[in-house]
C-alpha cells in the first residue's frame, strides 16, 4: 500500500497552492500537516478536504481510503442485481436496522455501567 502521507505532500506540492493557505483552509497548524506527511495511512475526511481545496481527486492515487467508521457498527453489505427498486430498497434498509440494533445494546450496555458505577460510589462514600 502506498504511503499516504507521502502521496499528500507531493500532490499538494504539485498544486502550487502554498501550505500556509491549505493550513489556514483546514483550520490547522503546520506542524499538524508536517505530521500527517509523516502517516502512513490518512483519514478519508481529512484527505477529501485537502483534495477539495487543491482540486485534486485522491482516489485514484490511494489504493484504499480508509473511511472513518466505529467497527462495532462496520457492516459487510452484499449487493446483488434485483428485478425492481423496491425490493432493493428493502434490502439496502436491512443493515440499517442492524447497525440502530447494536447502538442501542451499547446504549443500553453503558446505562447498565453508569447505573454501577452508581452503586459503588453509593457504597464507597454512602448517601449525601
């Protein structure tokens, strides 16, 4: 895989559009873009915002952006060709109500936490 970082800098350097200006775009320092030279693989986000404003499309240059997700909701969806919209609708709905099933268990995982969390401190230090 090709370095990121690396593929960053030269199109930005082959753009002509000083790094003071693209820095000042992105509302960061340049250290912070200095470091992201340095990272092998780069944010999806951050990459698309560079390329917006040096007009340049990354992704013909980076073999696999990675897109900024939460992998306990990353789900692997299968499209297959299917003879009308609204059976694909249908199908395209389904890892939706997966994803809405698992953020509601971790929500309903992390009250279960607060709530002994809770306890405990009732326990350690009692009751005001």
């Amino acid at each position: 895989m090709p370095h990121q970082g690396e593929i960053l800098q030269e199109a930005i350097k082959n753009s002509g559009i000083s790094i003071t200006r693209i820095v000042d775009s992105l509302g960061i320092t340049r250290p912070t873009i200095y470091r992201k030279f340095k990272e092998e693989t780069l944010d999806y986000v951050f990459v698309k915002r560079v390329g917006d404003i040096i007009g340049h499309d990354f992704s013909n240059d980076f073999t696999s952006l990675q897109h900024s997700t939460l992998p306990f909701v990353t789900q692997t969806v299968s499209v297959t060709p299917l003879q009308s919209v609204t059976s694909r609708n249908s199908v395209l709905q389904q890892p939706d109500t997966d994803s809405a099933k698992q953020l509601m268990a971790l929500q309903a995982k992390y009250i279960a936490l607060l709530e002994a969390y809770n306890e405990l401190l009732l326990k350690v230090y009692g009751p005001r």
